[in-house]
C-alpha cells in the first residue's frame, strides 16, 4: 500500500483511512454529510495525491495526443485544460483524464489513480511510431483539491495571481503557499468550484498547512474521498470503474462532448459509426420515489419487473435529502421522466429519470 506525502498529517487528524487505488486514503475525518455541506457552503481541501501525471513534451507531444485521446487538443492553447478519454481498440474507455497545455510542445496528462500503469502501457504503444518525450511524474507529484465557494476568496491571501480572473479549465504556473512554481487550476470533481494545486511531494505539506491557515477565518475543513464521490455524484460526473470502464463506449456514458470526429484517434472509425446508427444504452441519472439508497451493482428493472440495466453509482445526496443514481438503460428508458425501478435487496424501489445534474447551485 502506498502512502502520499500528508499520510501522516492525515493520520493525526484522525482521519478514518483506507486502500484505495493502492494508496491509504482518508476516507473521511468527520462524517460524510458534514464534509459534503462544508464544500458545497464554505470550502474544503482534499488530499487526491494519488492521482498520475504524465509529462509529453517534442514536436510530437500533440501528434500522440492526438492519437490516443477522443477530444481535440489542437484546441488547446497555453494555460488552458481539457477533459477528455482514450478510447480502447474495442469501443469502451481505458481512462478518463484532464490534459494541460503548460508551454508549446509540452502537456501534462492527469490519470486516474486505478489506471496509471495501464494508461502508461496503452500510451507507450501508440508512442513507438510516433516518438513523443514520456516522462511519469505521478511518484513525485502531490495534488490538492481546494474547493468551494468560498476558495477563491480564502486563498487569495496565498498568491500574488488574481484567482479570481483565472477561468474554469484555465490554469496558471505561479506563486501559492510561499512555493514559487506550482501548478493553479480552476478544475475540480465537484461542482462547487475552486482550484486544484500541483506541487512536488517535498513542498505539500507546507501548502496544506498555509491553506487549512489561511481557510480557517473561512471555515475550512479537511475532506475525504466519501464525500468527494457524493460531491461528483450530485453533478452526474463520471467516476472510472463504476459508470465508465474498458467496456462503456464515450458515446454510450454521455461523452459525446469530448468525442470529436474531426481527426483520427484509437478506435475513431468504429465511434462514428456507432454515433451514425445510434447507440442502444444510454448512461442516466436517476431519483428514487421513495426512501431508498440506490449502490453500484443493483439491478434496474422495467414496469413488468424485467431486468434491463444496472446501478453504476448511487448514494443518499446530502443536498436533495434522497437517493440518487446513475446506471446504463436501453434508449427507449433513457428520457427524463421515464419510470424505473431499482432491485433493493428482496424489494423493488420505483425511481424516476432526470436531467443531469442532480445538483443546482
């Protein structure tokens, strides 16, 4: 089990920890629903150094990019991020990831935790014709998430940049916490804003410590990964390994926005035929009508009680006071609006289809 470079500090702040991704992971430091309420009212500061970083760096830095991803990165333009997907040669996902334009000819790719040494090997392969500069940082790299609504107010005291001008998916290389050349992105996995700082191992347990400081006037608290999957949950994103993997097309999870046929990557001709006669899936987000917790795994069923899918994510949404899910359904099921019903146990919950996102500000 690997441990990131605030394990520790985790650890005296009694946090409850746990494997995840092959790391010890704080789980939660206070109980779920107060984290969550903390980011969605204030702010909070997630450890999620686990994630992976990839450095593509030459002339061919886009040409791979190009290659192994579904959106378009030639869009990209220095200080801005893009989400996007690598495509498998079989129509489902190896990864979903976030690519960084840092300076002409170089990008940073980030991974999931899960997925590092196979996202690795599938971006290697494509690279032995193409001949792009590789490098993993994911081992010397740490990544906090600070987020809220509170955050950029809060951390404004950290920086000599104006926070406040750097844009959603736009990122800056400057000044936080007394480091000097940290990475500051207006991304997260929670629909709450605020930033995502990249920093080496060795420099983040100073920027913990300067931003629970500099929060404390702000009501900051440390949070868990529990309360980062219900933060995501609420605003319908994807999480790798339940609601995309190896097997769920782009098209079939709802990610047709970042799949663009404009250009030839893994996979491409296959996609757009798919897109040309329609998928038969569809990725949905889902309300139960009574009080019901919806997990990942459980069986969606019809009006006559037939199986026809099954719960990717679910949880009890701490800002709509019910349970919520999303899960694969045939197209004709997928509208919002249409009744399911979700196998609980030895009983059938009744739920009803809505538009994504689950969760308003």
């Amino acid at each position: 089990m690997k441990n990131t470079a605030l394990t520790q500090t985790h650890v005296e702040l009694k946090a409850k920890m746990v494997p995840f991704a092959g790391y010890n992971m704080p789980v939660s430091y206070e109980g779920v629903t107060l984290e969550h309420e903390t980011v969605r009212k204030a702010l909070g500061v997630f450890d999620v150094s686990h994630m992976g970083e990839f450095l593509i760096e030459g002339p061919n830095a886009l040409t791979l990019i190009q290659k192994v991803s579904s959106n378009d990165a030639s869009k990209l333009t220095i200080g801005k991020a893009q989400y996007s997907c690598l495509p498998n040669e079989t129509g489902g996902i190896v990864d979903d990831l976030i690519i960084y334009k840092v300076k002409e000819e170089t990008y940073l790719l980030v991974v999931n935790a899960s997925n590092i040494e196979k996202d690795w090997q599938h971006i290697s392969k494509y690279n032995a014709a193409i001949g792009a500069e590789m490098k993993d940082l994911s081992e010397a790299y740490s990544l906090l998430a600070i987020q809220g609504p509170k955050a950029v107010e809060a951390m404004q005291s950290l920086s000599s940049h104006d926070l406040k001008a750097i844009k959603f998916y736009n990122f800056i290389v400057g000044d936080f916490a007394g480091i000097q050349h940290v990475i500051i992105s207006a991304t997260g996995y929670t629909g709450s804003g605020g930033f995502e700082i990249y920093c080496k191992n060795t420099e983040v347990q100073q920027v913990w410590d300067k931003v629970l400081e500099a929060g404390a006037p702000y009501g900051i608290k440390p949070i868990g990964l529990a309360a980062r999957d219900t933060l995501r949950l609420e605003m319908g994103y994807c999480l790798y390994g339940n609601d995309i993997d190896d097997t769920t097309s782009p098209l079939e999870a709802g990610l047709g926005w970042v799949t663009k046929f404009n250009k030839d990557f893994v996979n491409s001709e296959a996609l757009a035929q798919q897109k040309e006669t329609g998928v038969t899936q569809k990725l949905v987000g889902f309300e139960m009508d009574e009080k019901a917790i919806p997990r990942n795994g459980y069986t969606i069923l019809d009006d006559d009680q037939e199986p026809i899918g099954r719960v990717t994510s679910g949880t009890m949404s701490p800002s709509l006071g019910k349970g919520i899910g999303l899960g694969y359904v045939p197209i004709e099921k997928a509208k919002a609006g249409d009744k399911i019903h979700i196998q609980i146990r030895k009983k059938t919950v009744p739920a009803t289809v809505v538009k994504l996102p689950f969760y308003e500000k």
